[in-house]
C-alpha cells in the first residue's frame, strides 16, 4: 500500500502543470533588467533556464507565455525590447517568447 501511495505521489508531481507562482519566481531576478536594460543578471539567466526546464509541453510553454504577459502588464516600466531579448542575453535558446503582446496559444 505505501509503495502504490509513493508511485501515486510521484505521478502527480510529474504530471503538474507550470503556475505563475512558479513563472514569476524564476523571473523575480530579473526585474531590474526588464525595466531598465543592459545586462541580465547571473540569477536572472538561471532562472530562465529553469522556466526553459520546466516546459516540456506545448501547454506547460502556453501557461507560462500567459504567465510572462501578466507579468508583464502588472509592470509598466517593463521594456518590451529587454522582455523579447532576455533568454538570447542569457544564451538560452527560448521558443517562449517573453512579450506583453503575444498570443500564447500559437506557442507550440
């Protein structure tokens, strides 16, 4: 029963989909960045890396695209042009775009 409790467990954690919780904490690093340019810190790139690492799925890459576009437009000194840029600063090669004007659904 324990072993069929443990499996249970891990098949739900590996099955959970990407939150704003999760989003907007691997970004946190980033503010400075997004809102007034030049270099994204160290933080800031380890933390894109992870959102990169956590969306395996088209939907798990459409959640966090709708999480980085709330974010967003919470922010208004956000820079559009630093959003965009960020995960090619950071030499991370990103198919979720980082914009306050994207239509995530056409994220694959």
């Amino acid at each position: 029963m324990l072993v069929v409790l443990a499996l249970a467990h891990l098949m739900v954690q590996q099955g959970e989909a990407v939150n704003c919780g999760q989003v907007n904490s691997n970004l946190a690093p980033c503010v400075t960045y997004l809102t007034t340019g030049g270099v994204p810190p160290e933080a800031c790139c380890k933390g894109v890396e992870n959102i990169k690492a956590i969306t395996q799925t088209t939907a798990d890459r459409q959640q966090a695209c709708e999480c980085f576009k709330a974010a967003g437009n919470r922010f208004p000194n956000v820079k559009e042009d630093a959003a965009t840029t960020l995960p090619g600063k950071c030499g991370i090669a990103s198919n979720i775009p980082i914009s306050k004007s994207i239509n995530c659904q056409n994220i694959n």
